[in-house]
C-alpha cells in the first residue's frame, strides 16, 4: 500500500544483510540481535555478532519508543556497507526485545535514522554524520525519490551524498529549518480549494520518511477529512468513497513562498480486496507539540509527491517537481 519503504545494507565481516527504513524522523541505527527473544526478532533476519570479525562490543543499553512500537537492546559497533559506501566502526542497536505486534508486522527488519545527532537516545554518532566525518561523500546532503504505485522492486531511490537531476524537473525550492532535531520546518497553512481549513496562523512540521501518513492536530485534521469527505473507522482511520476520488479537492501546503499542492489521487491510498477497493485517506489525526505550536508530519504520502533534499551542510530542506514517467531503473541499496 505505498506504506513502508526501505532499503537493503549489511553490516560486519563478514557482511549480513539486513532491509532498514531510512528514518528522517529518528537518529538511532539498529537492528534485531540473535539473542532477542520477540516474536518479532524471529520473523525477522537477525544480527549474529559472533560471526564478524570486525564486531566490538559497546555494552550500553537502549530503549526507544517511536510513534508506533518500541523495543530495548545494546549498542555495539561494527563496519556497515550501503550500497558502495562502506562505514568503520559505525556504533548501531542491537535490539533484544521487541514487544507487541508492531515490528512483528514490519517487512523490514531494522531501522537507520538520518536526523540530527541531538535527536539520538543511545547518544552514538548517527550513520550519516559518520559518512560525513569518514569522507565517504562529496557533499554533506541526502535525497529521496520515493514512488507511488504497483512496482515494488523499484519502490525509489536514496541518494547519500548528492542530487539525482534526472529525477525532478524545475527548480528545487528550499526552506530553511526551524529545529536541527528533527528536519523541522514552518508551514504558512493548508488550504483546500483556496481556502485556509487548518494551520491558521502558522504551524511547524517535521519532513518524515519514517511516517507513512500526513499527520495534523486531531481538531485540524477532523476539519480537513469532512473536506474532503472522509468517514472515520473504529480504528482511528479515514475512509472514502473510491467512486468520489476525480471530485476530491486537492490539499495544498503553503511552505514558505511556494504551494505544493496533492491531489486526490496522491493524498489516497487505494487497497484492492477481491470485492471492493478500499480508499483511505493519507491524512492521520495525531497531537504532537505544544498547543501554542502545534507539530505536522509530512510523511511518505507528502514525500512520495515531490522530490526531497536533505541539506546537512546548510541546514534546510529542499522540495522539487518530480520528473514525469521515470522510468529508470533502481540500483537497489
């Protein structure tokens, strides 16, 4: 369903493989240990530390909790490779227990955070810092490419270290951060047809590919959904009519002095069931921040839209019209 996108790296010597979200919206690399003793773990490819040459043992323990699912574990450090660039003494999570059913569901077995070191809970230098001070890129920036549809072998593209030109067409529009925390950055309203429905006089949100949906404050984001005329589930989603998608209203973000504006077609997620497609609406009700200032997450229904650069160099983020019928083919990392 366009929800989870993740990539392929090993760690160790010799390597074990291993699919990680590269997380925007965390700073902290781990992945399930041999030792952990969740469901989850053993659904998952595990870490097996004595098996690498290169593995030192860190001690520390760990406990993170992201928005949905947490785990404990150690941290250790070992040599990590993605794609061509290979990593010394890159410190990550071992995990060794994962409660609950939320990695058990995961198809990916870890996670790499690519937020600011501040934003780190086992206080270890996050990968891309790492990369950075070992010299590995030209340029201290990252970009994201994520697509929206039925090819799963080529869900996107990460690059470490620069921008892909044949991704996106136009110029890059980019807005400056708010926080070096989280990739935070300010959001002038959301509009709907023209008119303001949330974000009144402003708001902050954090660009997270970690996230699948666009979340919003649960008052704002009620408004938004009878915009647009979603039904809420039992479980906390939206759902609409798939009959009604070409009449939906498009949703526009006014980010700096540019709209970048989502249509239905790119703010729904259609799953097929063999009776009936189910549409649901890419926009989550969640309270995060403080009341005075409210937090948004653009997530991947945000940043499957447009092209996305991470700019560690000069602290922004910079957002681009994607190149129409890419039909690249993906060097998978």
């Amino acid at each position: 369903m366009n929800a989870q996108y993740y990539g392929e790296l090993s760690i160790g010597t010799p390597p074990q493989k291993f699919t990680v979200v590269f997380d925007t919206g965390s700073a902290d690399f781990w992945v399930p240990s041999a030792y952990c003793i969740s469901e989850a773990c053993g659904l998952h490819q595990k870490f097996k530390s004595f098996l690498s040459q290169s593995y030192a043992h860190g001690g520390q323990p760990f406990f993170l909790q992201y928005g949905t699912g947490k785990l404990m574990g150690v941290v250790a450090k070992d040599k990590v490779q993605i794609s061509n660039i290979t990593i010394d003494d890159q410190e990550f999570g071992e995990s060794v227990f994962e409660p609950g059913m939320t990695f058990a569901l995961a198809h990916f077995d870890g996670v790499l955070g690519l937020g600011y070191p501040s934003l780190s809970v086992t206080n270890a230098r996050p990968v891309f810092d790492n990369i950075i001070k070992q010299h590995l890129v030209e340029e201290p920036v990252f970009s994201f490419f994520l697509k929206r549809g039925d090819d799963i072998e080529n869900g996107g593209e990460l690059i470490l270290g620069g921008i892909d030109h044949s991704l996106f067409t136009g110029s890059i529009h980019w807005v400056p951060l708010t926080e070096k925390n989280y990739w935070q950055i300010h959001i002038n309203s959301v509009k709907i047809q023209g008119h303001i429905t949330s974000c009144h006089s402003g708001c902050e949100a954090i660009v997270d590919s970690g996230t699948s949906l666009i979340t919003g404050p649960i008052a704002q984001i009620i408004r938004l959904q009878e915009s647009i005329g979603a039904v809420p589930t039992r479980t906390g989603e939206f759902l609409v009519d798939c009959r009604r998608l070409s009449s939906l209203p498009p949703v526009t973000f006014s980010i700096g002095e540019r709209d970048f504006t989502l249509t239905a077609e790119q703010y729904i997620i259609k799953e097929s069931s063999r009776e009936d497609d189910l549409c649901l609406s890419g926009f989550q009700a969640m309270d995060l921040g403080s009341r005075s200032k409210p937090l948004w997450i653009l997530g991947d229904v945000f940043m499957s839209t447009f092209y996305c650069i991470f700019d560690r160099g000069n602290d922004r983020v910079g957002f681009a019209k994607p190149a129409a019928h890419t039909t690249k083919k993906f060097q998978r990392v």
